[in-house]
C-alpha cells in the first residue's frame, strides 16, 4: 500500500476547528535541523500528559502544499 500525501489545505491565515478549540495556520519560520519541524505547532506538543498528534490529514509541509509554505497550527490567541 502506497503512502498518500494529507489531503486538507488550510491557507496561511485560514482556521480550523478541532477538539473544541479553533487553530490558526501560520508560516513556519526555517529550522536548521529536520527533527525541530513539529516544535511550534500545537499538534506537536503534550497536552496534559499525552501527545496530540492527529495531524496527519493536514498538509504542513511546503513538499504537499500548493503555496509551497511550511506552516504550524497554533491556538487561536496565541498566535
């Protein structure tokens, strides 16, 4: 079974609405290191002791997204 790219594009600016909480794409800024991608964005980070990571359907990377951006999500109001 081939691997398939996320399929939701969200634009730079666009919200989403997940676990009862509304998130804001933003630009990722350059990393120097592959491992640190995931570090901002709130899919990546522990939430009360467990990792929240149903992001998979979600394109982030500028390899599968249109605008050819590296985003994050983050947490409306803390952007």
């Amino acid at each position: 079974m081939a691997n398939s790219l996320p399929g939701k594009f969200i634009p730079v600016g666009g919200e989403l609405e997940r676990y009862g909480r509304t998130f804001v794409c933003v630009k990722r800024h350059e990393v120097a290191l592959p491992k640190d991608a995931c570090f901002g964005c709130w899919f990546a980070k522990t939430h009360r002791d467990k990792l929240i990571s149903n992001c998979s359907a979600l394109q982030c990377s500028r390899w599968d997204r249109k605008d050819g951006l590296n985003v994050w999500f983050v947490e409306k109001g803390y952007e």
